[in-house]
C-alpha cells in the first residue's frame, strides 16, 4: 500500500515570531505566485508615500498570538491577468475579483505559517475583505513593499502586533 | 455510462476549481472531473457520480470541508472515498481525527501542481478500483 504523503511544512520546526522584512514579503509572494499561477514577483523598494489610487485593494486582519492586518494594492488588470494565469482560461477575466481575494488569503496564511508560529498557534480563521486606505491603522506598516508582477504593481502593507507574545 | 477515474473538486473560488481543473486535465487526460462549490452540492452530485477522488477546501460557505469530510465518512456507502484536502486552514484538529486513515491526505495552500497530482495519485493507488461511473 502506498502511504499518501503529508505537507512537511505541517511539522518542521516553525521560526519564532518576527515581521517579515519587505524582501522577505516579496519572497513569500513571489514563492506563492510561481506555485499557484505560474508567474513570478520582482521586488520593486517600498510604495509610494501617498496612497495611490488602485481598483482592487483587500485587507485581511490576523487575530491570535499576534494580531494585525495585513493589505493589497493592484490594478484589476493584475487581478485579470492573474485569474488567467492561474486557471489558463481566456474567459477568467469576470473573476478577476475573485483570484485577488484568493491571492489575499494565501498570503496571509503563508505569512503565519513562516513567521508567525506556523499552525502550532490558533489563528481565528478569516477572510479577506475590501477595503480602501481609509480604514488602515493610523501607524505606518511595520513592513511594506511593492512588488512588480510582468509590468503590474502590487503594494503589500503589514501592520503587526506581536505584544500579546512579548509581554507575556 | 463513462468508464474513467472520476474527480470531485469542492472549492469556492473559481480561479482555484480552475486551477485544479487544469493541472488535472493536463495530467489525467482521462480522468473525468467533476466540480461543487460547497459541500452540499458535493453530496448532490455524488448521487449521480461515484467519485473516486474527492480534492476539498476546508473553508466554504455552506457546508464546509469539516462537515463534508463528517458525513462522508459517517456515511456507510461513502465512508471509503478518498479525500485530499487542499486548504490554508490550520488542519492540526483533523491531523489528529483521521491520523488512522489512509483515505485521506492533506496539502498546503498554494501546492505545486507536481505535488498536487502525486498526492492525488498517491490516494488512487490505495483505492481497490479506479473505474465509476458517472450518469
């Protein structure tokens, strides 16, 4: 009987708590892009000081041994050529919304799995949601950085609190 | 009436059923592949298709990967299929509930599709037949 294999990443040794630098956020998605949609990222330096106006933008907050909230910028022409990369269908464009979203929430988890205690922790489960810079923290990201996906930008801000942890 | 390994794909996203649905046409030309969006539909469809491999998210609306992979196995007609779930979620909870099961592996969010298709693969194998049918 062949045994089915299991995800070693479920049980390597996880690296303590720390915020990722903004190489390391464009390592992790440029790591998720290549497996999930067969594109690559190239970091690009940090954002833009101001936000800049973007069609697509979604944000996810992180709560249990550290909370945060973690942000994507890009234009729908990323989300489109994303949706089609990922599923090679030329009619994926109306789910342009959709493969961002989906990008969204593989990069938070991948995120908690390399820097924010892996799965050994509990993380409330969550979703990623539209948002706008409206409703960001008022502090700057405790990491940032823009990525260049083909000729497409993509912004990630990260705001984290890893108190609850330290001051235990 | 078809003849061929049949595969049921439940994922909520469409860029991800259409990931899948890709990597695994490329793969098994031959296989039939079935898709749900929820784990309801899932059950739905499996009383017109006898899937042999089941690839499941864990988070959905509806009946999650959870309450699918329950009733599935609950179930005295379905308990054997074989089950990859692919999801994001922390899956430590279902470790430990299905540690003595060998129908059912687990990948992480985002997997190669190399990986992907041997742990799909890998599950067919153990599986007695590899022929269903589909009305």
């Amino acid at each position: 009987m062949i045994m089915p294999p299991l995800v070693k990443a479920y049980f390597d040794p996880q690296p303590g708590f720390r915020v990722p630098s903004s190489f390391e956020l464009a390592e992790v998605l440029d790591r998720i892009l290549g497996q999930w949609a067969y594109l690559s990222a190239v970091p690009s330096g940090k954002p833009s000081a101001g936000p800049v106006p973007f069609a697509l933008e979604f944000s996810v907050r992180l709560c249990g041994p550290v909370n945060g909230c973690l942000n994507l910028r890009a234009s729908r022409a990323f989300a489109e050529d994303l949706a089609f990369a990922a599923t090679g269908d030329l009619n994926a464009a109306g789910d342009a919304e959709d493969a961002f979203q989906e990008l969204c929430n593989l990069l938070a988890s991948q995120l908690i799995r390399d820097f924010f205690g892996g799965t050994h922790e509990t993380f409330e489960r969550f979703l990623p949601m539209p948002s706008t810079p409206g409703i960001w923290p008022v502090e700057n990201p405790n990491s940032e950085c823009l990525a260049l996906i083909e000729k497409h930008p993509l912004e990630i801000r990260l705001w984290i609190e890893l108190a609850a942890r330290e001051r235990a | 009436m078809n003849l061929t390994t049949t595969i049921l794909l439940i994922e909520d996203s469409n860029t991800v059923r259409g990931f899948l649905r890709r990597i695994f046409q490329s793969a098994m030309p031959e296989a039939t592949i079935i898709e749900a969006v929820e784990g309801r539909q899932a059950l739905q469809a499996m009383t017109r298709c006898k899937a042999d491999l089941i690839i499941s998210d864990l988070q959905m609306p509806g009946m999650d990967g959870r309450s699918f992979i329950a009733k599935l196995r609950s179930n005295s007609l379905l308990k054997k299929k074989n089950v990859l779930v692919l999801s994001s979620d922390n899956i430590d909870d279902l470790l430990e509930l299905y540690r003595d099961d060998k129908g059912i592996a687990f990948l992480n969010k985002p997997s190669t599709s190399a990986d992907i298709v041997s742990a799909a693969r890998a599950l067919l194998a153990t599986s007695s037949t590899s022929f269903s049918t589909c009305q």
